[in-house]
C-alpha cells in the first residue's frame, strides 16, 4: 500500500472518531439505585458514562430511547457510551432491578 493511502486511510478514521464530551460521567449503583438518578449532558454531543456498580449483583443499563445496553457486573465498572442526542428527556433503567434502579439522561 502506498504512503498517500496510508496518510488518507488515517485521516478518514480520524474524522470519523467521534468528539466525546471532555470527562465522562460518573455514575454509581448501589443498593439498586443509581446515583446521580438524573445525567444532565449536552445536546448533540457524545457522552460516555462511567458506570461503577456497587452492589454484589450485576446490573443491566438499559434504555430503548438512548438505544442502549450495557452490563456491569457487582463491583465492577463499566462505560456506557451514548450517540449525540437532540435535546430532550430519555430515561433508563436497571433491567434486573427495574422497581428500583431508575433515571433519566436529559440533553439540553
């Protein structure tokens, strides 16, 4: 392969990294409850949770609106990476524990 494919190759996978959000987000799970219950992210720009489970079971992080699943095992962490959302409300949940573990991620 020649070095100007290589050099564009690059620079198309560069541009298409997406920009996330300076930090990510620290959430923790504990007693089946997540803390922060409510994410405030800015619209349009990716944003990546850092989900900390504390509690001895796995938990799922599972939202139809965000178009998202993760599981996190007990006591251990997990990153929960969200696409660029339009402003609004989009709530989630624990799907183990769906009585409790609730929350909601608002872009503005």
């Amino acid at each position: 392969m020649s070095k100007p494919v290589l050099i564009l190759g690059a620079t198309l996978a560069l541009l298409a990294t997406p920009a996330f959000a300076d930090e990510p987000i620290a959430v923790s799970l504990q007693n089946h409850r997540f803390t922060p219950a409510t994410i405030h992210v800015k619209a349009g720009v990716p944003t990546v949770i850092a989900l900390t489970n504390n509690d001895d079971a796995a938990e799922e992080f599972d939202s139809s609106s965000l178009k998202v699943e993760k599981v996190v095992a007990g006591h251990s962490s997990g990153n929960v990476r969200l696409r660029p959302l339009a402003p609004g409300r989009y709530p989630f949940m624990g799907e183990y524990h769906s009585e409790t573990a609730q929350g909601v991620v608002i872009a503005e």
